[in-house]
C-alpha cells in the first residue's frame, strides 16, 4: 500500500466517510492551495500590464534578476495563474492557466 507521495502522507488524508460526515466549512479548510504541486518551480508576480496578456494566451517580457527554471508559476494580486515557459530574452510564455472565468471571479 502507497503510503506517502511526493510530499504528501497517508496522515494526511481523509477518507470519503470523514469527508461525508463532515461540515462544508470544514471540507474547505482541508484543501490545500492548487500551486501546491508546482511550489517547487521559481514565481513570478505579473504586473497588470503583463496580466493582461498572459490572461489572453500572449507571452510578455519579464526581466528577472536570479537564475530561475525554465518553467516558472504566475501569480497576479498573490493568486495563482498558472505555469509558463520563462525563455530567453526575458519572454515568459503562458503554458497552463486556470479557467479565466475562475480568474475574473477571484480578482
């Protein structure tokens, strides 16, 4: 039997029983944040200007200091976007995002 995952442990799961006999408010504060599971890739915080592109599919410049992955994760206003190619030139090209309707919903 798998007991553990990446950095996840069978301590930590529920069961569907737990689940079912739990309050909706509780069931919230079980999940754990989506970027979870690419926390290891480097960030970077769009700009509304970059924003606004990244949202339609569209790469934008980025100039980042440090050495950072060819993937990267994107956040806007500190919420998740999704993952991007960060290439040469400074170009950071959307690969995956979340649903924009979800997106226009958070912000």
């Amino acid at each position: 039997m798998r007991t553990k995952t990446n950095n996840f442990t069978l301590q930590q799961a529920k069961t569907l029983n737990e689940l079912a006999n739990s309050d909706p408010e509780d069931i919230v504060n079980l999940l754990l944040p989506v970027d979870i599971l690419v926390g290891h890739l480097s960030k970077i915080a769009l700009s509304e200007t970059q924003y606004a592109r990244i949202r339609n599919g569209h790469p934008c410049e980025s100039a980042i200091a440090s050495e950072i992955s060819s993937l990267v994760r994107l956040y806007y206003t500190n919420r998740f976007l999704g993952i991007a190619t960060y290439e040469d030139k400074y170009l950071v090209k959307p690969i995956r995002l979340l649903n924009s309707v979800n997106l226009m919903a958070m912000l």
